[in-house]
C-alpha cells in the first residue's frame, strides 16, 4: 500500500509499505481521510516520536476492511472515527484515570503506525462508529475536536465568562465554538494571519484583532486559551488574565519555549495556570458533538490533498496556508 513516510528529521516521503494485518482484538480501517497537526510537524523535526521511520496521521477516520479474530463489535464496511490513544491500563496515572500522562503513553501516528496511508490498524475499543449523515473524510476532524473538548474539560468554565483565543487556526477555531455552547458572555480571537482571523469572524466572534491591545478589556479576560504554541503569544496570553481567572495552554510549544511569570500575582489575584494533554475521555462525546453539527467541515477543512502530495502538504501547513490540511489517499 501506499503510505506517507517521515523517514528522517526533516525528510517526508511517500512510499510503499507492507499492508497491514490485524491482532485479535484489532481492525483494519482503509482510511477516507487523515488530518495534518502540530504534532506531525513536531515528530518532522524529530520530537515527539521515539524512533523514525514512521507512518505520520493520528488523526483519520474510514471503513473497516478487515477484523481480528476476537471482534465482534465492528464488520466490514463499517464507517469509523478512530481515537489514537494507547495506554497501558496499568501505570500509576492510568490507574488515577489519567490516561493520557500514561507512562508508557502512545499513539497511533506517533510511536505506531498511522492513518496517513491507504490503511491503518487499531484497537476496536479505539472505533467510534459513525451514523449515516456524517460523512467519513469529514470525520477526521473528530479527534482534533476530542482534544478541545478535553480542554473544556480542564477548564471549567462558567457561565457568563469572556474568554480570550490566541490563534484562528484549527484548534482556535474549534475553542471558539465550543466557547459559543459552554455560556460564554464573550468570545474574542487574536491572530496575526488575517486569512485566519477572517474564518473566526465568520464563525461569529464577539471580536476580533491582531494583537489584545486593540480590544476593549481592561480588566482582562475570565478565560485565557493559548492555542499557538507560540512563546510570544503565550507570554502576552498570562498577562491578560482577570482576576481570579483561569490561563490554559492548549497550544503545542516546542520543548524549549520559556516564558516568564509572576508569581506574586499568581497569588495576589488568585489566578490559574493550567494545561490539556490530547485526549482524555472526550473522544465519543467529540463524535456526538461532530454528529449534532457542532462544526461545519467546509468552514474548518481548507484543503484536501492527494496522499501523493503528503510533503508539499506539510509544508503547507507549516507556512501557516489553509485551515485543517487533510490528506485523501
């Protein structure tokens, strides 16, 4: 079959590689779709993954092709969104309900391999099937979604909040809607990519500007969602928490970004730091919300790209052109 290869850091290739074949309690999903991510362009760059060559995609979904012998809760031509996540089940944080600081965490298209190829195989624990009116190579959008669910799930919120976003693309975007369903009383969106920023105006944001200081909030904001990455922007993002208010760090930041904070203020203003890490019991309730019309996949996926053309793709998305990139083979 034919499969997207990150070979070495920096080297992206498509390849053939054996079909693959499923354990007992396994499927084989021929994928409709695979979405680009951060954590793609991470593992590129020779983080993230612990050893390379690797079939990149952790976000994919298609139709089963092929069963395990000890299956019975999927067949063939089911349609299915897949959760990448693999835990051990055993380790201290599995055992707490911390499944995702698993100590022997993985995930399929990151230390496995992934759903940028014509097939993949995972765990039918690891299958959401999707209903009729849901289109299969839209539901590659349901795992980055279960990521954003996890973070409101860390977050908390309250009703009558004014959150803050910093960054349009995907991930912003889909913080933005749920912000709209969670009671915000606002919900505003910096970028410094207008083509981006011009997509959360269109999904109705309270406002919108390339920097905060442009917006009227001198109190600051209940809620801050850093979802860039982006050392400067996270820096600014921990300045602009009201009172009592909550910082998340959604973003995926390379291991040596360092920001500065203020530890009297933390105190003085009872303020909240916070992080969300992938997925964590949210991915059948993303699949529920992607089925009751929670995005629209024409607003969120920019591009659909020939799996032939996986390179160009992420450099693509590195250079920040499009929305959710996603890969067709």
């Amino acid at each position: 079959m034919k499969a997207a290869v990150i070979e070495s850091v920096g080297k992206a290739v498509v390849a053939e590689v054996p079909d693959p074949t499923p354990g007992p309690r396994e499927v084989v999903v021929e994928v409709a779709a695979c979405g680009l991510c951060g954590t793609d362009l991470h593992i590129l760059q020779g983080e993230f993954a612990p050893k390379l060559p690797l079939v990149p995609g952790h976000e994919f979904a298609g139709e089963v092709v092929g069963v395990g012998t000890r299956v019975t809760e999927l067949a063939v031509g089911d349609r299915v969104a897949v959760d990448p996540s693999l835990y051990c089940y055993e380790c201290r944080y599995c055992r707490t309900g911390h499944n995702n600081l698993c100590e022997r965490w993985a995930a399929i298209g990151v230390t496995t391999a992934g759903g940028a190829a014509q097939y993949a195989v995972a765990p039918v624990a690891n299958c959401v099937k999707l209903p009729e009116h849901v289109r299969t190579a839209d539901a590659a959008l349901v795992e980055p979604l279960s990521c954003a669910v996890r973070g409101y799930d860390v977050l908390r919120s309250r009703l009558g909040a004014h959150v803050l976003v910093y960054g349009s693309g995907t991930m912003g975007l889909m913080m933005l809607e749920l912000a709209k369903r969670t009671g915000a009383a606002s919900v505003d969106v910096v970028d410094v990519n207008p083509a981006r920023l011009e997509t959360a105006r269109r999904l109705g944001v309270s406002a919108s500007a390339a920097t905060p200081d442009e917006l009227d909030r001198p109190q600051g904001w209940d809620l801050v969602v850093d979802a860039t990455g982006n050392a400067a922007a996270i820096q600014d993002g921990l300045d602009r928490v009201a009172k009592a208010g909550t910082f998340l760090q959604f973003g995926v930041a390379d291991y040596a970004t360092r920001v500065t904070i203020d530890p009297y203020r933390i105190y003085n203003q009872e303020i909240t730091i916070t992080g969300s890490m992938a997925v964590l019991h949210s991915f059948e309730r993303a699949a529920e919300l992607f089925a009751g019309g929670v995005l629209d996949p024409e607003v969120f996926i920019s591009d659909r790209i020939p799996l032939e053309q996986y390179p160009q793709a992420l450099e693509q998305f590195a250079a920040g052109v499009g929305r959710k990139i996603v890969v067709v083979p």
